[in-house]
C-alpha cells in the first residue's frame, strides 16, 4: 500500500484543502481516499473495492462508495450486479473518441 498525500497550494482554490491517497501497490488503484475541509477537519471518505477478472488478467473496481461524514449521506456506485454487459477490457481508444462531436454524441440528457 502507498499513501500519497495532496494538499492545496497556497494560494489556491480548492472544495478539499488536503487529500490521502491509500493506494494498491499491485494494482495501481486507489483503495481509500480520506478527503479534508479547509479546516483540515476529515469531511468525505471513499473506498474502491476492487475485483479481479480473472479471464482477462484485470484487476478493477466492483463497486465504488463515497462517505459524507458530516451529513451523514453515502453514494455507491458502479456495482458490478447493475452493468448490462461486462466490461470490454479489449476496446482501443482512439484520438477521434475524445473530440467534442464525439464527447457530446456519448453524453446523456
């Protein structure tokens, strides 16, 4: 595990003035994210639960979560049980998939 800590440059404007990353020395992904107020008071904490697919030799997220500590609320997200389809780990992305035109046609209303 690495623990990367970010803070605000003085000066700066930011909604978290300082930031833990606790990160997954053998996949690369952020396992936990403890994020501070501009009072350094500890305010959101988020996790990444992360699976392997074995089939494809990929380690990803199941499933993310996002603590509020202070309003006492949580988001989970991109759970694994809720996709339509697996993942697609064999998709090249191209420079023509980031232009607007193409950004705006992926966009949802």
């Amino acid at each position: 595990m690495w623990h990367v800590v970010a803070t605000l440059k003085p000066g700066e404007r930011h909604v978290y003035e300082k930031r833990d990353f606790y990160i997954d020395e053998d996949t690369w992904q952020a396992a936990a994210i403890d994020h501070y107020d501009g009072r350094g008071i500890l305010w959101r904490v988020a996790e990444g639960h992360a699976q392997f697919y074995y089939d494809k030799q990929v380690p990803w997220y199941t499933l993310e979560s996002l603590y509020d500590l202070v309003s006492g609320r949580y988001v989970a997200l991109g759970m694994k049980n809720e996709e339509k389809q697996s993942y697609d780990f064999s998709y090249a992305a191209g420079e023509s998939d980031y232009t607007p035109a193409a950004l705006r046609q992926e966009g949802v209303r």
